[in-house]
C-alpha cells in the first residue's frame, strides 16, 4: 500500500506540474491525479467529484493533498474532504520542487510524507547571489 497524492490547484496547474514530473521520473512511485478547480465552477459540485477521487487514490494509507495555495477554492475544497471521511492531509504552496520530493520518498507514511512535501517546496526555492 502507498499514500495517494492529490494535487488541488486553480486551472491548467496540476496537469502541468504531473506532466513536469514525469519528464523527471517517466515512472511516477505513487498514484498521483489532478483536479483543477476552473474559475466559475460551484464548489459543491467540485467537492463531491474530489472526494470520489480521493476515494480512488487511497489504497488504506491516506491522501496527500498538495494545495497551490493556502485559503483559496482548490485548497479549501482539498481541506474539506477530512468531514466526509477522507484520510488526509493538506501542504499547501505546491510547486515541482514540492511534488518531486514526495515522490521521492514515496515509501513514507502520509504524515511524514506532508513535512517531507513542506521542506521539499521550501528548499526548491533559491534566490540568486548575483
């Protein structure tokens, strides 16, 4: 069994980071599937449709669920799966950085796995000393 990775994100973000991630690992270790939230969609709609997704993609240990950003629609949809049942947790700020890193410690158990995507994301970012 593995931790499920659901990447919660506005349009044409979560695709384009799985996409990202395979041209990295042509073979992704864990299941990993996007939804993207289009700007006029009714949230309880989304919601219902995630959660059937969550469902697929826990295989008994849990769903993490990757976020683009704190407080807004895709995040606090991802958020509101714990109340109909979903075992999760939810890192958000996800970026390639964050994404690869959890997939490269695939075997951890979900609560690990969410510190490991959060320093993940946070050390992919560099500024340059120029």
């Amino acid at each position: 069994m593995s931790v499920g990775v659901l990447l919660m994100t506005h349009e044409a973000v979560g695709k384009a980071l799985i996409s990202a991630a395979q041209h990295v690992l042509p073979r992704l270790p864990l299941l990993v599937e996007a939804v993207e939230i289009p700007a006029q969609a009714d949230p309880d709609v989304m919601r219902t449709l995630t959660a059937r997704h969550a469902r697929e993609l826990d295989e008994g240990d849990g769903v993490l669920v990757l976020a683009d950003l704190y407080g807004a629609t895709p995040c606090n949809i991802g958020l509101s799966l714990g109340a109909l049942g979903v075992r999760l947790r939810c890192v958000s700020g996800l970026n390639l950085p964050m994404l690869l890193r959890v997939l490269n410690y695939a075997e951890k158990p979900l609560d690990e796995l969410a510190e490991i995507a959060a320093t993940g994301g946070r050390g992919g970012i560099f500024i340059d000393h120029a």
